[in-house]
C-alpha cells in the first residue's frame, strides 16, 4: 500500500477532482440501481430514520419547519414526510438528484459540494446527513468544515441528525450478509479502518471515518440535548438538538456490542 493513501487528504483537495470522483460513480446506471442496493436491504435502518424525524419534526416549535438534507441522494427521506416541512436537498450527482425532483417534488434542490452549502445561515430548523455521506470528504479538516456548515445553517432551537459510521463496524462488513451477497467490500487503508475503500458495482469509494468522539468534540458545545444511539446494524445516529442552548447538556450514548 502507497503511504501516501494513510494520510489526510485534504492538503491535495481539489474541488474538480472530489466532484468528479463523486459523480463518475453515482451515474445514471448506478442511480437506477441504488434503492434496491442500499433502501430496500435496509429497513430497519430506515425504519428507525423515519421514527427519529417523525419525533424531530414534532418537537420543532414551528408549523412549517425547513429542513435542509446533504447529500439528499433520491429524496427518499423527504418523500416520507410531504407537508411536513419546507425542503431544500443538496447533492453533487446529477442522476440522483433527476431522481429527487421525481420523488420530491414540492422540494428544492441544488447540485453542490456539501462543505459548501450554497445558503445563508440561520435558515433552517433541522439538517441531516444520512447515510455517512461525510465519509467521501476523505479529510479530517473538510468532515469538521461540514458540521460547521451544517451548524451555522440552522437556527437557534435547530436540530442535527447525521448518521455516523463507526470504523469498528467497517472491520465486520466484509462478514456481513450484504456484502456476502452483493461481493461489495471494505478495504482499510489505515489500521484502525478510519480510512478505507469501498468497492461495489460503481467503482472505488474513496472514504474517511472518524470515530464518534471526532463528532461529539465538534458538535456537543453548540446543543442542549444529544443523543447517539447504535442502530445494531451500522450506524450511529446522532440527533444534537436546540442548537445555541449553552446550559446544563444532556448527552446520552448508546453503542451496541461488537457483532
């Protein structure tokens, strides 16, 4: 393995190049064949998604809640909860955003690089982040530029949800029924699988996954209330909420055992 693969990338970002990695793998073929991949294999998780929103959007303090998704992919999330907020996606890859506007159309999108979310700040009540899309930054400085971003998006009283891919879990993939299946796989690039590849039918992911320490150290200062909790399959799933309030802070955590 080149030792130059173990290191943060960022130094050598180039914005042209992350885009086009990106979009070379979620073409039109991929995109066709993305939700029976990665939303049908996968209910419990979404499952548990639409429950975790159903309770955010309640709770917000408003009728019409804006919610901002980056890396909205197809708009499966905003497709579940029509009427239920003003929404706006965002997302690099053409083919799937074609398929957003199909499955959302009451929302907004806007093809852009996360880390620079093209809105002004303090525009939204809740923005999320399924499915670890932060892990294609493949850079420690750029992951932490987007949950700034994120942040500074979101008004007083706003919510986060991002979900958060444990480099422990990334060990056991390669076991696991879905990859088994479909011959998709993890190869670490470090050690500790913080970095790694993944590789499927649209070619090679290059990824980076912090631990979830790296998410609470950024984002527990700026909540009142987190809570990360283990899905049991591969995703931690982060809700910070009542962004601003800087009081007493509750912090809930729970990680399930190693499969």
């Amino acid at each position: 393995m080149d030792p130059s693969q173990d290191r943060d990338r960022s130094a050598d970002f180039d914005p042209r190049s992350y885009a086009n990695r990106v979009t070379a793998i979620y073409r039109e073929n991929y995109a066709a064949r993305y939700g029976r991949l990665y939303l049908e294999p996968w209910p419990r998780k979404h499952e548990l998604n639409l429950h975790n929103l159903a309770q955010i959007l309640d709770a917000l303090p408003i009728a019409e809640p804006s919610w901002l998704d980056l890396a909205c992919g197809q708009a499966w999330h905003f497709a579940r909860f029509v009427g239920r907020a003003r929404m706006y996606g965002l997302d690099l890859s053409p083919a799937q955003l074609a398929r957003a506007r199909i499955n959302a159309p009451t929302a907004a999108f806007v093809r852009a690089d996360m880390v620079d979310a093209p809105f002004l700040h303090r525009s939204f009540d809740l923005a999320t982040i399924f499915w670890g899309a932060y892990c294609y930054l493949d850079s420690a400085e750029r992951i932490e530029a987007l949950l700034h971003n994120a942040m500074c998006c979101l008004r007083p009283g706003g919510t986060l949800y991002i979900e958060v891919l444990l480099p422990r879990d990334l060990a056991s993939f390669n076991e696991s029924h879905f990859s088994r299946t479909n011959g998709f796989t993890v190869t670490p690039r470090t050690t500790d699988y913080e970095q790694w590849f993944y590789d499927d039918f649209g070619g090679r992911h290059w990824m980076m996954s912090p631990p979830l320490q790296f998410f609470l150290d950024i984002v527990a200062p700026e909540f009142e209330q987190i809570e990360a909790k283990h899905d049991g399959g591969f995703m931690i799933h982060l809700i910070a909420g009542k962004l601003g309030n800087r009081g007493p802070r509750h912090i809930a955590t729970g990680i399930a055992p190693l499969r």
